[in-house]
C-alpha cells in the first residue's frame, strides 16, 4: 500500500482554448498534482469544481456571461473548502480588490513562470495565501497611501511598557520598534516587517537566514495571533501598531 500524498486536484478556467489547454498540460507535469478538467466560464467552472470538488481552482477573471469575480463568489458559499487562485491578465486595484473580497486565496498575473504557479497551487492548497510581487506592491501602496490611525502617544507606550514588566531582549531585533505588538514574539513581529516592505517569503528567509517552512511556520502564527485572514491584513496590521512606517 503506498504512502504517498494524495495529488492536489486542480481544475483550470479560461475562456481561451489555447490558454486553457496550455495551463491545463503545465499543471499536470508537476510532481503531485493532477488536473481534474478544464471550464470555459464562471458558470462552468461552478458546475464543473460542485462535481469534480478540486482542491484548487486556477481562476481567470474576464470571460463572458458569468465571469470569474462571480464564480469565486459563488464557490466560497457553496465550496470553501476549494481554494480559489487568480490567474489574470490584470494587477489594477478595481481587479484585484474585488478579487480578495470575493475569497481568492491567491492572485497571479498570466506573466507568472511555470515555477511560481506551481507554487502558488500548493501555496493556497496548505491554506496559505499567495501573491504575484507585483500585486502585493499595489496592496502596500494602497495601504500606506491611505489615512492610518494615529499612533500611541510614546509616554502611554512606555508606560504600558513598563507595566508589563518584561525583560528586554538580549539584542534588540533589527527594524522592530519597541514595545512590540502584544501578542507577537520578537522574530514574528521581526517576519511582519518584513512582510509590509513587500517581500515574499523567499525573500524573508533569505533576510533573515531561515528556512522556507520556517518562515511560512512564522507566518501562519502572525495571522492566527493578530486574527488577520492574509498578507494585506497583516501589513495593514504592521502599520496600525508601528511595525511599519
């Protein structure tokens, strides 16, 4: 009897046939995944992930009659337990926004390589959320370019501070402003910084000199302390507390 994992079960949408196919053969070469079928519209790709139930749907967004904003829509109420990742041709803020807010766990653009769509496809199918550098850029100038709260005033901060009477660490950690966010550690609010200057979890570990699994273990941790649902709310999380400026 093997012990192997069980494929991850990717259904591709796409109203063009060429790039529908074209997806459908890349998935399918990747060690441990297997392509379940293919859906020319939102409607279709409904129908098609109620019946096969895919792990991911690989989710293009413009496409006649029932488009993908809608399919999403209509799978996180009906499906949530099908992961839905974005593959478009657009990063623009009236595409991605209505995107996230309709339960994409993912946002890729159709310039995407062969390797990170692999990655992305496991990335959300662990219940992780992934996206295209150049869509997370958008997320953090749209963050940052709008109103924040104002900050604690630093005399209430020390003095919370002090009240909490816990030891400083050994070395302050670099770019972390103290106190640190309650219920963070000094290297997951370290990881959050990191994460609201745009980098991606390759780019975390190599900063910081931790492994891909460590980092995603950091990660995962941040957004069930904070109660953030993905990386837009964690940077959105990092400037409300001072993390990031």
């Amino acid at each position: 009897m093997s012990d192997s994992p069980a494929p991850i079960r990717v259904l591709v949408v796409d109203d063009q046939r060429v790039t529908r196919e074209g997806l459908m053969l890349l998935v399918g070469l990747n060690a441990g995944m297997e392509v379940v079928g293919g859906a020319a519209d939102g409607a279709e790709a409904v129908d098609r992930a109620l019946e096969h139930r895919p792990d991911v749907v690989l989710m293009d967004l413009v496409m006649p009659d029932t488009d993908g904003l809608a399919a999403t829509r209509t799978l996180r109420e009906e499906a949530p337990g099908i992961a839905v990742l974005v593959l478009t041709t657009y990063a623009d803020d009236a595409s991605v926004f209505p995107a996230l807010r309709a339960g994409a766990k993912g946002y890729l653009t159709k310039d995407t390589g062969a390797d990170e769509i692999e990655r992305a496809i496991r990335a959300v199918h662990e219940g992780l959320t992934w996206m295209d550098p150049v869509v997370q850029e958008r997320l953090v100038a749209t963050v940052t370019s709008g109103p924040l709260p104002p900050p604690a005033p630093v005399a209430d901060r020390e003095a919370s501070a002090s009240a909490a009477a816990t030891p400083a660490p050994a070395r302050p950690m670099r770019e972390v402003p103290a106190p640190l966010p309650e219920p963070l550690t000094a290297r997951e609010a370290e990881v959050l910084a990191l994460i609201a200057q745009g980098l991606s979890n390759t780019e975390i570990g190599e900063r910081l000199y931790l492994g891909r699994a460590t980092v995603k273990t950091h990660i995962n941790r941040i957004f069930a302390k904070t109660g953030v649902r993905d990386r837009a709310g964690a940077v959105r999380y990092a400037y409300r507390t001072g993390l990031a400026n």
